[in-house]
C-alpha cells in the first residue's frame, strides 16, 4: 500500500497484509481482490477442494470460510468503530471457528455465494463512511484499528489466502500473480 501512513492505524501483524494491497483506494481494492478471489474459486476442482497440503491443515474449503469469517469480523469491528464506537472489541479463535465447522459439510458452489454476499456488503458499509468515521481508533483483540486499516486489512488478508491456496493447495506456478484486479499467467497478452 503506497500510504504508509495507514500502517500506524493497525498493529504490526498487519502489515504484510497492507503489503499485498496495491493502491490506497479502498474500494477499489476491495472489488479487485473480489475478482480475483471470483477467478481462483474457478481453478478450485472436486479434486482440489477437499485437499489439505498437509496432516490436521484445513482444506480448501476451509481455508475460503476462514476467509469469509475473517471478513465478518474485520468489517463488525469496522462498523462499530465508524460510529465512534469506543467499547473494546474481544479477539476470536479463528482455528476453533474452523474446527467447529467440521461436523458441517461444507459445499464450494454455497462458499462462493457465502463470499460475494459477504464482500458486497463490505463494500457497501465502506462505500458509506466518511474520512471522520474511517479514521475514528478503535480497540479489538487488545490493539488499536481504525476502520480504514480494517478495511485494507480485509483486502491484504484476502489476498494472502489467495496466493497460499494458489501455491500450497493447487500447486499453480510462481508467475500466476494478481493483474489488474484478476489472475495473469504472467505472459503478456
């Protein structure tokens, strides 16, 4: 993220997860991790959707609902600190999140639903907040966030999952890499 001024409103486990992110311009961002997120879902198969690279990792699948559940609670905190909301926010167990899903059959075609409601209406509530609500700090997990940074976080986190599926979990190459918003082969159309 170019404005590096945005990493002092998250905490420093964020920020390689700004990292990812390409431009400031929130909504942009946002939309283009979701083409991105639409484009990789295609290249998830009946093969590959089950598959853990390795023993007690999470599938697949798993690994999109951690994404998805990861976005609820980004953008709850989000929304409560865009309406100056000072209350402190509890942290969450995201391996429980998952591990209380394993009795659950999860199916690919209901995630990828899951995923473009989730990611309108992160849109939605952004597209909506002025500069003042984007910026009020907040505390959650015991570390201080704007709604702004929670924003960026929700793309950069997205985006990391993203490569690691792509890398660990469908073995695609190297040079696959985000271009304009969506996947490149890295060879020049």
């Amino acid at each position: 993220m170019p404005n590096k001024t945005y990493y002092r409103d998250a905490p420093a486990y964020c920020h390689s997860f700004f990292d990812l992110v390409q431009t400031d311009d929130l909504l942009n961002e946002l939309e283009k991790s979701r083409i991105f997120t639409q484009e990789l879902f295609h290249l998830i198969t009946p093969d590959t959707e089950n598959y853990a690279y390795a023993p007690s990792k999470w599938t697949t699948k798993e690994v999109v609902q951690h994404v998805i559940d990861c976005e609820r609670v980004y953008t709850y905190r989000a929304l409560r600190f865009s309406r100056f909301d000072s209350t402190e926010l509890p942290g969450f167990d995201e391996n429980q999140y998952i591990e209380n899903l394993k009795s659950t059959h999860l199916n690919l075609s209901d995630l990828k639903e899951e995923y473009d409601c989730v990611r309108n209406s992160t849109m939605t509530l952004f597209k909506n907040m002025t500069d003042e609500m984007l910026d009020f700090k907040g505390k959650a997990n015991k570390v201080n966030f704007t709604p702004r940074a929670l924003g960026f976080m929700t793309v950069g986190h997205n985006l990391h999952h993203c490569h690691f599926i792509m890398t660990n979990y469908l073995k695609l190459p190297p040079a696959m890499q985000i271009n304009k918003g969506g996947l490149s082969n890295g060879t020049k159309s």
